[in-house]
C-alpha cells in the first residue's frame, strides 16, 4: 500500500471536486489526513467523491475534515477504512448557507481514536 506521509504539514491531500476517487493509500501524520470542500456544481446531488480501502494514522488533528462555505455542495463518502491513533476520526464543519455538506461513511474501524466524530454547525 503507498504510503503518504504528512510529517508535520496541516493537509496530506485536499478534495475540491465530486470526481475524485481515492483508493488504498496510507495516510501517516499531518493534521489532517483528507481535507475536502466542493464548490457549488452543476452536478447531480447524488454526484460524490470516493475514499475507500485507505489507512489513517497518526493525524493530530482529525483523520478526514469535510467542510462546506456558503453554497458549496460539499459530499464525500469514505468507506472500508481503519483509523488510528488520532483524537478524531472525521472532523465536520458545516458552514452551508444554502449549500450542502455531506459525510456518508460506511464499514470504518477505529482504533485509539478519541472521538469517532465532531460536528461544527453555524451556516
């Protein structure tokens, strides 16, 4: 499995697009593993990006951050994933004002992972 390794940097792979899909990677250190914030597109709701068969570990932060400004229309789905050693697991901040943002995350073994999930709301 490649390895992507933080060190001490606040984002190993930022997502800005439904198209992405990312599969077995290992994510070590950094802050935030994945970071992803979709503008608003011309895309079908259903329309997501795709995490799937990856290893977290080590974040300081929180292994996978989504967020959503304004109109963004932020969706990612993370699927068949383990998460280690980091105080959360997936970080939401929801800041939509009339935009979306949704995390769909299925089949995710956690290990030493203080808090499965923190969610910011004030859009």
């Amino acid at each position: 499995m490649p390895i992507l390794a933080g060190g001490t940097q606040p984002t190993i792979l930022s997502i800005h697009t439904h198209l992405t899909v990312v599969s077995g990677f290992r994510f070590e250190n950094g802050a935030v593993a994945i970071d992803a914030i979709m503008p608003a597109a011309p895309v079908p709701i259903s329309a997501k990006a795709r995490v799937g068969n990856c290893e977290f570990e080590g974040q300081s932060t929180a292994g996978v951050q989504v967020r959503a400004l304004g109109t963004d229309r932020t969706n990612l789905m993370v699927h068949d994933s383990t998460m280690q050693n980091m105080p959360i697991g997936f970080l939401l901040d929801d800041q939509a004002v009339n935009g979306i943002m949704i995390s769909e995350n299925e089949r995710i073994t956690m290990d030493g992972v203080t808090l499965g999930c923190s969610v910011l709301e004030g859009g």
